[in-house]
C-alpha cells in the first residue's frame, strides 16, 4: 500500500499504486487536465515535494511540458507520473488546481401561465364497511378517476389511508400518481430545474404553486476529472458500462447534495419536490440519465434519443420524490443539446418576427438563427481555445484571468478576475487582445507579428508580452505567440463559419440579422466591438446584441412549470432544421475564408 | 452462539439464542405449525436428542400437549421453546415435518384463440448517416411507431444497434417496450402461468407462439413455515414491514427457482420469458406483490385492489425478462381471490346458460354461483378442519394419511394416501368417516356418538378408533372424538350455509343447480355420494358434479395467452355480486341450520 498525500487539500490516503491523476480524481481532490491523460496539454503539473517513494520513469511528453529546472525541483505531470511504493507528499500548484469560474447568477425566463404536470389533489376518501366492501384503490378512483398507481405506493396504501383517516392530498404528474400524503398538503409544492453545465452544475428550486423561484443552488460538475471537455468524457465513458455508470453516479450525486442544501434552505423536505427539468448539452443529457454517449463522439454524431424523455427518479437516482419525474427537454442533435433548446424557449426566437440568433459560445459553439416560420441551428467545431486550451497562458475565467485588454501606446492596460494578480488570459481576453493588436498594427489580418514593438519577444518561437513577470502571480511573463493568436483566430473562424453558413441557407446576408442572443455566462463578459471587429459576432448594431446570461436553467423552469412549453418545445425541434457543418459542401471554403481579422 | 443440528435433515449451524421454531425455518428445515407459534396446534412436536444446552422452561401449552413421558423423553413444542445456549441436536419426527402434499397435474383450460399482449416484430432499422443524424430512437419509432422505451433499453440502445448491425427484434407488452434483441428473434417468445397456493405454488411454462405448455413445475409455498392459513401469514406480515418483505422475498424465490428449472428443461432463457401471470387467493396476491394486506385479516375484509395489476418484473424482482410484465388475475374480494376468477375463466360459468356452483373447499371455502347472466360469490369461513387442523389425528394429504373409509360389520376399511401405513386422517377420509358412522348409526345427525360399538373407547373423552395402534405408522391408535366430529360438522355448516345463501339471493332452490365444479386438488379425491350425504354438497345427480382439478393454473395460461379472456375476467369481477356472509342478516341461523347430518 502507499502512503499518499495531497496539498494544500491536506488529503491522506492508503491506495494502490497508479497513476497520480487518477489517485487524486478518487481522493476528489481532481486536477487540471486538458487532454484526458495522455500527456498533451501539459496542464497536470503537479510537484513532489517530500517523498520516500518510487515513481515510474519521466517520459517524452514530461520533457516536452516541464523544464529541466522544474523536472529537477520534482515537478512531474500527473497523468504521466505513477507511483509504485513508499509515501510522498505531492503539492497540487494554483495553476494545476480545479478552480471555481466565474458564475453569471441572471437567470432569464420568460414570463408563462402557470400549467406543470404536477397537480395536487386533496380529497376524503369514503370508508369501506360491511355493507361496501369494494377496494381501498377503487374508492380513489372514485375520485381521481381511472388511474395508474406505482407497486411502491399501492403497497402501503391500506395503512396510509387508515393512518390518514381517508384524509390525504393525492400527487399527480399528468396521470400518473407519484404520491399520496396524509391530510390536506396541496398548499405545497416544489420542483427543480437543473442546467447541467460541462463544467458548472445549476440549480434552481421553483414553488409550483405561485412559479416563484425559492432557492438557487450551484456546483462544479465533478465529471470534469474525468475529462474537461465533452469528448474526452466521452472516451471515458465508453471505455466500459463501469466508467459510464460512474460518470453518472458523481454527477448525479453532485446534484443531490445541492438539493439537500436547496431543501434545508427553503425548509421543505425531498419528498416535497415532485419534479425535476433537466438540461445540458446531449453529452451531460446522456450521461446523467447513463445513455451510453458513444455515438455522440463519431460520425454522423448521432444521439440515443432527441424527444423529452422522463423517468422516474428513483431510476435516475435522484433524491426527489422517488416516484417523482426526472424529465428532460428534447435535443436538437448531438452537439446541439437541451440547453439549446431551453435558451430558445426563453429567448423567444421561436416565436419571434425578427430573424434573431442565439450563440452560446464554447468548445463547441451551438447556433439558431431564424424566427417563427423557419429555425436553422448548427454547431460549430470552435475547440477549447475560448476556454483557454491550446494557448500557451490560456485559462478559463478563473480568479486572475485578464479578461478585459486595451492597448494604449505599447502599453497593455488590463482587467483581471477578482482583481487579483495576472495567471494567464481567458476567452474574453483573447478577444480583446486580438482585437486590440490588429487594431495597432501588431498582428496582420492572418495574425501573423507584423509590427514594431519591444514586447514582442527575440526567442526562436516569438511571443507578444502581455504581463511582465514582476505584475503576475506567478512572477513568470504572460505571452502569447503568433501560433496562439493564428489558433484563436481557427476557433473564431470556425464560429463565423457557422453562423455564415446558417445564413446562406436561410437565404439572407448575415447583415439582416436583426438580434443577436449571447448567452451562457461567457457571453456576458464579451467586449461587443471587439468581437466583432475580428469577425467573432455578424456587424450589426451594438444595440441589436443583447445578453441573456445563463438562460437555460431558466429554460428549464419554465417546462417546470408549464406544459404548453414543453409541448412548443417538441414542436420546435422536429420542426428546427439541423445542419451537419461536416455534411456542408463549400464549409472548408467558408471556414477558411473565415479565419482572418 | 449456539450450535444446533437438525435431523433426520442433518443441517447444522450456528446461530443466537432463539425459539427452535424460528431457527428451523431460517436453517431452510420447516417445522409444522399451524397455530402461528403460539402454542396453540401443538404439531411443532420435536425431540431434544442429545443437547449440551440450556432451554428455556416448558410452559403450559407443552404440558397440555405433551405427555408427561413425551416431556421426559425430550420431547418439546419448536414454538415455545428457545434455546439459550450449548450446543444440541433436534429430531423432527415424522409427524412435524413439512412434507409434499398429493397434487393433481391436471390443468384444465379452455381453447382460447391465442391473443397474447406480448408481441414480437422483427425489423431492419435504418442507419444513420451524415444527410440522416436522426436519433437511434427515432429510426425505431419508424418503424413500430410511437412508444414508451424503458430507461434501462434506452441506455443501451446505441451500442446495442450497432452491434446488431441494425437487425432487431423488439418485443412489447401491449404498448410497451419490453426488449430489443440482436437479430430476428420473433420465432421465440415464452410466458409463465403461476398459481400461488396457500401451501403449493405450481407454474407452467407457455410457449407463446403456439400455446403449447412446453414445461410443468411444483413447488411449496415457503411462507407455510410462518403459519399454515393464510390468516397466521397476515398477522405475521402484518406485524412489520420487515416481515412483510420477508415473506414476499420468500414466495419470489421459490418460484425463481422453478423458473430456472422450467427453463433448463425447455432449453431456454429466462430473459425470453416476456410475462407471468399469477393467480392466487388475495393474501398470496398481496403478499407476492409485497401488498401489505393487513386489512384482509380486518373488518370489513378489504384488500388493497381488486383489478389485474400489471408490474415489471424487476420492480416484484421475478427472474424472467426484467423488462417484462408480471400480471394478476383481478380478485373478487379480501377472501374470494384471484384463483377463484381463474376457476371462472377455465370452467366458463360467466358464459353458462345453465346455473352452476363453482366450489373450492380450504380453509375459506370460495363459492361462485350463477349464470351468464347473474352470478354471486362468497367465501365460507369453513376453517382448516378439511385439512386437518383443529381434528385430532388430522393431517393433509400427505404421505399416509387416511383419504378412503368405509365401515363393513364394524370394520374400518381405509385407504392411505400413497398406500402405505397410515399416519392420521385427511379432509376427504373425514367426509367418508362420518358419512359412515352415520350410515352406521354410530353418530347422531349432530354428531353425538350413540352406536354400541368396541370401536368407541370409554375413556372420559370417547373416541371412535379408526385405526389401532398396530396397523400405524406410530403405533398409536388413530381416532376421532365427538369433538373432532362437531368441529367437522360445523366446518361443513359454514360451507352449506353459504351455498345456501348464495341460492336464496339468486332465488332458486338448491336442487335448481344444474352443475357443480368442484375445483382445487381438494376436490378431485371427494366421494361425491358421502359429500352429498353429509350435506357438503347439494343433492343433485351425480353426473352434473364435475371435478375440475387444478384449474387455477389453467385460468392463468388462459389470461397468459389472451387479452380477450382477461378484459372477461375484469368484466366478470365488476358485475359479479359478492356477498359478506358476516353481514348477512340470517347467516347464524342458515349456518346453524346446516350444521347437522
């Protein structure tokens, strides 16, 4: 057995000999990491710092990501390094650490009429005698009507009706029971939205009986260790049913500790909510109700199922009522999943005179464009650049991400999160800076270093200074190199290529959009003018761009509480035209075209 | 711990402190009991062989039923005694043991037209492909149009087409999703008909494509070891949940068990059986679907309810497919169950221009009455005297047990059940007995003993021996006392009241049944002659008095391969009239009136 502990968590425990990485994904004291564990992003750094231990052999991809000074000061990368015997020590450094983004608390919803499936009905049940012998079901029937009723509650229904004094509050969802309480409870009521993010989970606790939402709640989603973005968690899962299985487990029991929190702060019991919404992309979608996801990540990336599906809880896991439904709304494809479909409903485009566009900005970039008679959607292959992968300093929009950047005489004035010292830029940061370097003659349309100027580095592989060491956290420059800026510049021509492409087949000039919706919270921290002086966001008039933040939890209320939305939301995805950016003809001509400022 | 083994079955463990009852049953060694462990039956009689143990003090139930030489012989009730500590090893005698009860292999069923709700279509599903990315589930419904799939199908869906290279078979239930399986499988397709006895469970297996029964299997009913009727079982399961699980646990293993069996020999697998229908009184129901059926037991007899109740197998944990359906027959009420509707079903009274009875003689003894166009039912609280209990020497019809008398020049003339020395004497021996001695002016109309006869012992309570001691399994003498013979009597008083009454409600007179079934195992041993001298059946000619055996199981296949008979049965049940004898006004007088000769 081995003796390993983690810093600053302050983690000890007894295991087996493996792999760092995934020793500290079962401690949950999860790593940074990128590339699903094959030694490619680097981003695992971790350092040894006292051990009497034996450690497997540094290989390529460690002398590839570490310097010979830190390889000698113990620094090894997680995913790469496993220990074999003894005890050690290992530091998991600020850079390598899972941190919390940024979280943008808005959650938009339209407002709708009051209609959830969820119904409660109080009623005095009449007593059976010798003279009325029928069944205790068929005396609830005389009052709900013909019904079905779960094996769990029919079982106790002879003592609970007794107990009740054949005074109880029968639940429905639509049809079908979920539950029967003593006494009169149809004054109470609750549901829950979930928008399970790739990276953040979102709660949200509705009343639904005056559709107030009463509590809100949040977590990271722990699926992250096992993969940052939705395709290596994919690889994961479909290694084997266990890996699936687990997937869903952490998620699922992630969720059912914010419900706890949720309950114990609106002083209502588990029992009491009687259905969660559900949305995310169709990986999160797949994952949390364990579809095997497989399919998702190959061609023609097809998903298991696209309608609204609802189950039970107690099949899902979930720590609601467990005859309670667990429902999701529908898909629109494999890449563009239930979150989409949630922003539209809050959005309205659906419905909409004006042809608008939604964009939710990510590794994978989801796009509608149209209005009420024609809706396209795609989603464009952006990769993770604007969450900060594959760019030498990139970070997500953590604590000390710049994410605001002007440059003002060779001088780069900018804005952290948090305000705290410089770690690396974010997204929204690239954009600026890309924005800003064109701007002043420094980089060409293609991105190449074109201009003059002492922050531009003499090394082999040149890089533009952003931060001297001495203004950052980790007294190291922050730079970015021209291949940095020519694979943000891929990323966003990937974007306009969707939403070029969207265009082209509705038959309009992207000109003649008349809205455009960023949501999700990247969205919110986007400098308009610089995104669309590089080409990230169609030109049209500032005022026309509006942001919705993190609408889909609020998507997700609003089925919660309505059914017409749901109906409208089925309605509008098999009605949605999806387009295969892959299956598109002229795509590479576009995307192409699409790369340069 | 204690160390106890019990013989002759050689079974020894270790255990804690406990009534030997108890301790025998969970050791998988059965005790007979029919007073519920309460010292009341005295048939737990077992013989301390060799013990290094301390027990707890005999109490007054065993020195009413043991003699002062059995107690110093070791012989001592399993209910009342615990053992405290050391170690001993435990006889059963003969006499204490469980044993298989004589059973008819006949199943009598109508010809029905097979109209299972189990389906299988076989169907090439469309791939997808980069100008068709609809959802795997979306290229099903195509072709079987819209419908339910259950949680666990779904997530394996993906893998699962692929893998099948698109060529499936589904199978449903009515509507839903039962299975999809790799290939064209539609030329296979099993059910399972169960009738779960008081004290015997036999299930067949269905070929569902040709209506072949293609295998028979038998088992006890375990739960006989936590009380005889069903009335102990109530109050046993009744007493926590726990128990309550207990006791379906049990029931569901045992046929688990025959299932496995049943499938071996027809060369199948259990996942190919897609339903079971299980037929049984109401507490059996009940206790099989884990229904707390306290109230049965209870004023006004009401269970839980009445219609057929369709669940998924995993959900009652039934090893057939875990998908598929486990049905019910719908009851008539707490005690005139689902096994009754079954007898309904296979003898086809509800469709019968003639009026005729329907009886099935037990501790309850169920009678349906009528035609096609009125039919009554009740339940006559006969008591367990027809099988044994309650009668001193009485026993089942196990292995020795008198079942055929006749009395020739004060000669008893008997026949054992299996022809071998006799051990006590059955329900059926019982109705010739008496029959007899009256016939013999031996016993009065009220079953006084006033014939001269050597066979009458002159102790203080008279007994007529109908064995002696030397022609016993025992060598003990086996007799019937006056008490035995008015407790019998008033067991067919309660059985001839209800008949009775059921034919003043339909307004006929008893001599206007123009058929009876005798249904049950029971049934089939019956001397219909002395039944009719005795009065436990009406006086009408003996060809119109059919036995029908085990029709239970036969209405169960029947329901098994058609939706046609049970939308009957559901229909039978609305319009048949159950009559509470306890509430009929003139029931004590009726029953009094039926009690003598």
């Amino acid at each position: 057995m081995i003796e390993i502990t983690f810093e600053p968590a302050g983690r000890k425990l007894k295991t087996d000999p493996g792999h760092i990485l995934e020793i500290a994904r079962d401690a949950g004291v999860p790593i940074r990491s990128d590339g699903g564990g094959k030694g490619v992003c680097g981003k695992c750094k971790v350092e040894i710092v006292d051990a009497k231990a034996e450690f497997s052999k540094i290989t390529e991809a460690e002398r590839k990501h570490l310097s010979e000074e830190e390889l000698k000061s113990g620094y090894r990368l997680a995913c790469q390094t496993k220990i074999l015997s003894g005890r050690a020590k290992i530091l998991i450094p600020p850079e390598s650490r899972l941190e919390s983004r940024k979280i943008a608390d808005l959650a938009v919803e339209r407002e709708i009429k009051l209609n959830p499936p969820v119904r409660k009905v109080h009623a005095i049940i009449s007593e059976p005698s010798l003279h009325d012998i029928r069944p205790d079901f068929e005396r609830l029937e005389d009052v709900f009507g013909e019904f079905q009723i779960p094996l769990s509650i029919l079982s106790e229904l002879p003592s609970l009706l007794r107990e009740a004094n054949w005074d109880i509050t029968a639940v429905f969802w639509k049809d079908t029971l979920i539950s029967i309480e003593k006494g009169d409870t149809s004054n109470r009521g609750y549901g829950l939205a979930v928008d399970i993010g790739s990276s953040k989970i979102i709660c949200h606790l509705v009343d639904l009986l005056s559709g107030e939402t009463v509590a809100r709640g949040y977590t990271e989603n722990p699926q992250v260790a096992y993969g940052e973005d939705v395709v290596s968690r994919i690889t994961y899962a479909s290694k084997n049913k266990d890996h699936r299985k687990k997937l869903q487990e952490i998620v699922v029991t992630a969720i059912n500790s914010v419900i706890s929190n949720l309950c114990e702060e609106a002083g209502i019991g588990e029992e009491e909510i009687y259905e969660a919404v559900v949305v995310g992309n169709s990986v999160m979608h797949h994952l949390f109700f364990g579809i095997n996801p497989k399919f998702i990540g190959v061609l023609p990336f097809v998903p298991a199922v696209r309608r609204g599906i609802n189950y039970r809880a107690k099949e899902v896991g979930l720590k609601i009522n467990p005859e309670g439904f667990v429902s999701s709304l529908p898909l629109i494809a494999g890449f563009v999943g239930a979150d989409a479909v949630a922003n539209i409903a809050v959005t309205g485009i659906h419905k909409s005179q004006e042809i608008a566009m939604l964009i939710d900005i990510g590794t994978n970039t989801e796009i509608v464009l149209g209005n009420k008679s024609r809706l396209l959607a795609c989603s464009a292959p952006s990769g993770p650049a604007f969450e900060g992968a594959h760019i030498s300093h990139g970070m997500k929009a953590v604590s000390g991400a710049i994410e605001k950047v002007r440059i003002v005489d060779d001088e780069v004035i900018y804005e952290t999160v948090g305000n705290v010292k410089s770690k690396g830029i974010c997204g929204t940061g690239m954009i600026d800076l890309v924005a800003e370097l064109y701007r002043n003659g420094i980089i060409s349309k293609n991105g190449k270093f074109i201009g003059n100027t002492a922050r531009i580095s003499d090394e082999e592989i040149r890089k533009y200074i952003v931060a001297y060491a001495e203004e950052t956290e980790f007294e190291k420059p922050i730079t970015v190199s021209e291949k940095d800026v020519k694979e943000f510049l891929m990323a966003k021509g990937a974007i306009k290529a969707g939403w070029t492409i969207l265009a082209e087949k509705l038959g309009i000039t992207v000109e003649k959009i008349q809205r455009i919706f960023l949501v999700g919270s990247f969205g919110r921290e986007i400098n308009i003018k610089n995104a669309k002086a590089i080409g990230l966001l169609p030109n049209i008039p500032d005022e026309k761009i509006t942001f919705v933040g993190d609408t889909a939890v609020g998507g997700a209320k609003m089925a919660l509480k309505s059914l017409g939305v749901r109906k409208e939301m089925e309605d509008v995805v098999k009605r949605i035209e999806y387009i295969e950016l892959s299956a598109v003809k002229n795509f590479y001509s576009v995307f192409a075209r699409s790369i340069p400022i």
